[in-house]
C-alpha cells in the first residue's frame, strides 16, 4: 500500500486522506496546546503591527506634504512656504509618527521573536514524540513484518520523513498563519482606500493561483519519487557497509558501486524534477511580485494625477504590496514543501497502521513443563512445512537436544518456542496453558536465547554481555563503565562460556570495543559472548541455536563442562550439528525436512544404528583426526 493517493481521487476522499497522514502528529501537536495557542495569538498581533505601518506612514507624509507646502500665490502661481506655525505643527506630527514606529517595531520585533520560538520549539518536541512513538511501535511489529522490510527505508522514514512533517508542525503555521493574516488583511486595507487598484493587483494574484494549481501535481508526484529514492538508498549503503567483507571477497566492489550510481541517478533525476518545479514557483512568485507592483505603480499613479488618491495613500499601497510580498513568497515555498511533507507523514502513517504483535494474554506463574502436540508450521509464502507433526514434553530442568542438517527445522522451532512466530492454536503448551494464550512478553522471559550467528552491538564486550541484564546500561550508554557490571555474575558466565581464555588478547579486556556487529571477532568469540549473554540472564529457559558451530573441540569440551555446572535447574533446549553438545540430554530429537525421524536418549540413539548413530562415529572420527593435526590452529583468531 503506497502512502500517496492518486491525484485522481475525488475531492471528497481528500479529508480522510489528510487525516490518515497527519492525524498521529496533530495529537502530539495538541500535547503541547498552551504554547501553540500562545504562539498563535501573538501571529496575528504582529501582522496587526506590520499592516499598521504603512498606514502611518503614508498618512504622516500628507501631513508633511501638507505642513511644508502653502496653497499657491494667485499673483505668481508659485508654492509658497507655509507659516512657522504650521511647520511646528509637522515637525510634531513627525515626531510623534516616528515615537509610534519605534514602538510599532518594537512590538512586531517581540511578538515574532516569541511567536517564532514557541512554535518551532514545539515542532521539535513534536518531531521527538513522533520518533519515540515509532520506534516503539515498530519494536511491537511481529517478526513476519520485519522479514518482508528494509533496514535502510526504516531508517529514511524515520528520519528525512519526520522531519518534513515537522515542518507541517511549525513553520508552516508560524508562516502559514501569518500569511492568512497579513495577505486578506491587506487586501481589505487596499480596497477600502481604492477598488480599481486593489482588482488590477487581485488580476495578477489570480494568475498566480491559477499556475499554483497546474504544477501541484507533478510536485506532489515527483516528491513521492525523491523520498522513496532516498530509501532505496539508505538499502542500498545499509546493506553494502554491513556487508563490505563479502563484497570484497567477491571482488564485487564495482558491481555494488554500480548500483549505488544507479540509485542515486534516480534520486538526482527525481530531485532534479523538483528542483525545476520549485525553480519555476519561485519564479512565478518574484515574477508576480514585480508584476503587481508596476500595476499599482500604473493604475495607482493615473489616480493619484486625478486626485482620487494622494501620495500618502499610494504610498500606502506600496507598503501594503511590500508587506504581503515574503508571505507571498512564503506560500510559494509552503506549497512547495507541503506534497514532500504530505508524502512522507503518509510513509510514516503506513508503519503506524502495520498491526502490532498481541501484547495481551494471560501472565501467570509458570513452572518451564513444554508440552508440543503435532506441531505442524509453513512460513508465510512458503511452499512447504518447516516443522511436521512435532510432538515431545520436556519438564523443568531437562534438556532436550535436536540435531539434524541445515534447514531440518531446529531453529523454527526455537524461534516458536520465543513466539517470535505464532504456532497454530493447540500445538504448543507451557504448564498447559496455549502459547497463544500467554502474554509474548511472559513467554519470552522464559528463554534466553544463545545463537548461532549472534547479533553484537558496537559496545565493550561486558556491555554486550550484560545485555541481557535488566540493571545493564542500553547499548552505547556511558553511564556504567565497563566491567564494571556485576562482576561476579558477569566473570562466571564469562568462565562457562571460556571467554576468559581470548581476554588477554584484547587490550583492555572485557572493556575492549568489538565494534558494529561485533566486526573485531572471531566466529567462535561472537558465539560465546552471546553464550555468556544467555548465561548471565539466569532466565530459567536456556536455548542454545548451533551456539559452538565455530569453536574448535577443545574449547567445546571446555564450554560444555562450563555449561553442566552453570545452567544448575534451568531447562535446556540445545540445537546442534555438534553431537557431543547434546550427548547429555534427557531426550534427544533428529530432525530431516521438518519431521523427527528419531527419538531417545543419547545411549538409545546409539544403540538404534540410525542417523544418529552413524554421525556420531563420523564426528568422533573426525574430532580424532583434527586432535591429532599438528597443523591444526584451533578456532580462528579474532579478524
């Protein structure tokens, strides 16, 4: 669903349109009612003040004309100078004319400073309340959404489209009202003085709407383009930083710069449509500005030499054209940027509509007892199941062990077990209660998961350890040094996950910055600091996705003696290609193409000559060789 509406919608479809994109923001904009209304109030006291001007000024030079010029000798037909007294009669009028201006401009200079401050300020809270409220609705979204998005229009919409609508929230009121004020004012104040200049300077304003109205939709058109390029960019470098060591080990840094050149000639050619219709309504605005004035300066000077208008007044409608020429311009450069802010409020408003996960259900007190009944799962637009008829009970303090190849359905079924996808209804039990019945939050407390291709954050190794923790610090946050977290707890789950071992690499130990993602670690390094994560969480569900696919046998065995001790009661669900990770299990599950085609303890296994069996041998054969290569480095080292 596309955030911009045709242009060929009919004008009664326009009102829920405008609702659908502004409607979030108008009500964070309502929050803050009292210094909107306080701002409001005081555009139309200052464009008052301005309009008052040229009156006074233009009434002060008849005044002035009148005090220095006498009426004309009928002897000579020449000027004469007026009297003393009437000239100490102007030289008061402007006395008194200037006192009034500087309190005029002292006035407008107050009511637009505090005027400007309120509303722009408040735009600003507005702009911070709308990222706030996105990014937590977006962090409720369940995770088929965020399988079908991107990462990089995420972070456009989140960015360069709040901002326009921010725009909406400030200053198009701060400019937009006070054009509504000064522009009918003044154009009231000119047809009081004289109708036949006031209609020639309407004539050529009604050219100008009228050449507003042609170019709107191809800028409404053109602006949905450029904000949708900018997404497709952001993509574009999310994808191409985040991965820049497969590009270069595929030497495809020319195909991926490629690409880029090819988004960014669709941003220019979309802007550079912008920036021509844009050139063109400034145009039509500065054109139309002089245009109006050379007509007052002709219809006005012809009735100013009839005496139906003095010089004051002419003047006056001068001033007027004056004053009403930057909110001219500014309406030019309102609806300009209204159709981007109109678009990007209707990217924003299409996240907002995106139905959240359930945060409801029950929250009761759960023992970990997992009951899974002919557990049938097909992701969405997927043509076949990845889990088949699944069934199994594990109580607490048990673990259950899966193996099986890459795409046997180990890591679904995690992945269900957390409701980070919804099971059907009267497949999945905790403590007999329907995961769907439970509230995901609830349910996710139970587990605390360990993954295979671990995500780190651009933080010391002990913040994204304690992650994990509920007294840790977010993820970038200073306000707790490094290492400092815990220690005990934190240089426990460390020892069980033989982290300790790859400490005096690292320069300032658990302190050490691992960069975006980790960059700065091995395979095996990443995996047990997400081990140890998972550790530290003490969550009475431990889920272990292929956690030691990158450690080498030694640090296994290290790790999993590790594990024996620190998981004490926790109930232990570990997914592995490595058998000896769930040698130990009280009931172990091989999976092949969704469905177990084996079941039993690790001696049952054994004895039952199947799959299991026969991968056991080939890995205790294959551990004996790599035992015994001299050669042989371990796990990697750390990048």
């Amino acid at each position: 669903m596309h955030p911009v509406a045709s242009t060929e919608s009919s004008e009664t479809q326009r009102p829920g349109r405008l609702k659908r994109a502004f409607g979030r923001p108008l009500r964070l904009l309502w929050r803050h009612r009292l210094p909107v209304l306080l701002g409001m109030s005081l555009v139309p006291v200052h464009a008052a003040v301005t309009l008052w001007m040229p009156g006074l000024i233009g009434r002060t030079l008849d005044l002035l004309t009148a005090a220095a010029q006498a009426p004309p000798d009928p002897d000579t037909s020449t000027i004469a100078t007026s009297d003393p007294e009437t000239l100490a009669a102007g030289y008061g009028d402007l006395r008194a004319a200037c006192l009034v201006l500087l309190a005029l401009g002292l006035a407008e200079a107050v009511s637009r400073f505090v005027s400007r401050r309120l509303l722009i300020d408040v735009s600003r809270h507005v702009e911070e309340d709308l990222k706030n409220d996105l990014v937590a609705h977006l962090q409720r979204l369940p995770m088929t959404w965020f399988d079908r998005s991107r990462t990089g229009d995420l972070v456009s919409r989140l960015t360069q489209d709040a901002e326009l609508v921010r725009f909406v929230m400030g200053p198009l009121l701060l400019h937009g009202g006070n054009a509504l004020c000064v522009l009918p004012a003044g154009a009231w104040l000119m047809a009081s003085m004289n109708v036949p200049v006031t209609l020639a300077a309407a004539g050529v304003f009604g050219l100008l709407l009228f050449a507003f109205r042609s170019v709107m939709p191809r800028l409404h058109k053109w602006s949905k383009k450029s904000q949708e390029a900018v997404g497709e960019i952001s993509q574009q470098a999310q994808e191409d930083f985040a991965g820049i060591r497969v590009v270069h080990q595929f030497a495809r840094v020319e195909r991926e710069r490629a690409a880029m050149a090819t988004k960014n000639r669709r941003y220019l050619l979309a802007n550079l449509r912008l920036v021509r219709l844009r050139s063109l309504l400034n145009a039509l605005t500065h054109t139309t500005s002089g245009a109006v004035l050379l007509t007052v300066l002709a219809v006005g000077g012809y009735e100013a030499i009839a005496g139906r208008i003095t010089v004051g007044e002419l003047f006056q409608f001068i001033g007027y054209l004056a004053l009403m020429t930057f909110p001219l311009e500014v309406l030019g450069w309102t609806i300009a940027m209204l159709p981007r802010a109109y678009a990007g409020a209707n990217r924003i408003a299409e996240l907002f509509e995106v139905e959240p996960e359930p945060n409801t259900g029950a929250a009761p007190e759960l023992t970990g007892r997992i009951r899974v009944e002919n557990l049938t799962f097909t992701y969405p637009e997927a043509e076949r199941p990845a889990l088949a008829d699944v069934s199994f009970t594990l109580e607490p303090g048990q673990k259950l062990g899966l193996v099986g190849p890459v795409g046997a359905g180990k890591s679904t079924l995690l992945a269900l077990l957390m409701r980070l996808y919804d099971p059907p209804r009267g497949t999945i039990f905790l403590d007999d209660h329907d995961l769907l019945d439970l509230e995901p939050e609830i349910v996710r407390r139970r587990f605390a998961l360990a993954a295979q291709e671990p995500f780190l954050f651009s933080d010391t190794i002990a913040n994204n350890v304690a992650f994990g923790d509920a007294a840790a610090p977010a993820p970038g946050d200073a306000a707790a040094p490094a290492g400092d977290l815990i220690p005990s707890t934190l240089d426990a789950a460390v020892g069980a996950a033989a982290l300790d071992q790859d400490l005096p690499q690292f320069r300032d130990g658990l302190s050490t910055l691992v960069g975006e993602r980790g960059v700065t670690l091995s395979g095996g390094q990443k995996q047990r600091v997400s081990l140890a994560r998972a550790l530290l969480s003490d969550r009475p569900g431990l889920l272990l996705d292929d956690t030691l696919s990158a450690v080498d046998p030694g640090t296994e065995q290290r790790i999993l003696r590790g594990l024996e001790t620190a998981r004490r009661d926790r109930t232990v669900i570990a997914a592995s290609h490595r058998l000896s990770v769930v040698a130990d299990a009280d009931l172990i599950l091989v999976f092949d193409a969704g469905q177990v085609r084996e079941r039993g303890t690790h001696e049952q296994l054994l004895a039952g000559a199947g799959r299991y069996a026969a991968a056991w041998q080939l890995q205790a054969e294959s551990d004996a060789l790599e035992s015994n290569d001299p050669g042989g480095d371990g796990e990697e080292g750390a990048a």
